[in-house]
C-alpha cells in the first residue's frame, strides 16, 4: 500500500512539473502537438526510470564510498546523457517521424531538470532502490500525464478566439499556472491515505 500511495502522491500531489516545478522547457516547447507530447512523455519516462536506477547505483556504489558525493551533478548528467543518446539513436532508427517531430527537444532531455531533478530526490529523500524506481516511473507518469494534458487543451486554442496579447507563450504559461492550482487539489490525499492504513 505504501507503493500506490507512493505512485498516487508522485503523480498527482507532488507532480515533477507542477508542483515542483521542473521541466518547463520541454513542457511548453513540446506540448503544441499531442502526438508530439505522447512521444516526449514516452521518452522522459524511460529515460527518467532507467536513468534514477542507475543513478541510485553510481550513488551508493561509487560516490559514497569514494567520498565523492561533490561530484553528483556531474556523474548524473554523465548517466543521463549516456541514455539519452540510446533513445535518440533508437528514435532516428525505428521512428523517425517522431524523431523529426521532437527535434531540438529530445538532446535537451540531457539537461532536462525534471530527469535529473528527480534523480537527485531519490537520493536526498533516502528512498531505497525499489522505491526509487517505483518514485522515478511515478513521476514520469506524472510529466507525461501534465504534458498530454497540456498539448490537448492547447491543440483545442488553435481554434480559439486568444487575445492577441496572450498568443503563444503567454497562454501557455497562464494555462500551466492553472494546471498547477488544479493539481494544488490533491494536496493532503496522500496524509488521508496514510491516516486510513493506519486505522
């Protein structure tokens, strides 16, 4: 039970993108198109999953013990890169539509704050590796679910009467801004949950 109110909380009440915050670039560069957002969601979540597994590894087996916990940042981005350039290369190979349709998008998931953002909370919330795992995969789910939603609402604009001040990344922003108190809804079900498990 402690798994789902895990997955719940990442998804919905601390959501990467719009609770924390993390990720923005991706979020509004990607999310005009929704088939370009499912493919970005796809992307961010198995290169968030993977890259927090291994990141938890190089961490707790070759950091730590070395006494180089200062070289975190680095030795993440180093990882994240790595798989990165494993998606990208199977993406121009298998698919190459959507490999055309991220663009400049897909490199940028090296230095995407939301994969190494959530990198770094697996760690400093001292989640162990299932958890980490289960925590990462959570909330990729959660960028893919805010992404998804993102480009509908914003493929529906197109056909809205927008003030002309307020086209393109204007809208955007005020959206998200509306997403995040939408979400902001869920605060305190994770508590709730915990409170009746413990009944």
């Amino acid at each position: 039970m402690e798994y789902i109110i895990l997955v719940i909380t990442a998804v919905l009440i601390k959501n990467i993108l719009l609770a924390e915050y993390l990720g923005n670039c991706p979020f509004l560069g990607t999310s005009k198109r929704l088939d370009t957002a499912i493919g970005m969601g796809m992307a961010v979540i198995f290169v968030l999953t993977i890259a927090s597994a291994l990141t938890y590894l190089v961490q707790y087996y070759v950091l730590n013990p070395l006494n180089l916990g200062y070289l975190q940042t680095i030795a993440f981005i180093l990882v994240i890169a790595s798989l990165v350039q494993l998606v990208e290369m199977f993406l121009r190979k298998f698919a190459k539509a959507l490999y055309t349709a991220l663009g400049i998008f897909l490199p940028l998931i090296t230095t995407n704050c939301a994969v190494l953002g959530a990198a770094i909370l697996v760690i400093r919330r001292e989640y162990n590796f299932v958890e980490g795992i289960i925590f990462s995969f959570a909330a990729a789910c959660g960028f893919s679910l805010a992404l998804i939603l993102m480009a509908g609402i914003r493929e529906r604009l197109e056909v809205a009467n927008v003030p002309k001040p307020l086209m393109g990344t204007a809208i955007g922003l005020i959206i998200a801004g509306l997403m995040s108190l939408a979400f902001f809804g869920f605060v305190g079900v994770d508590a709730s949950l915990k409170a009746l498990i413990q009944q």
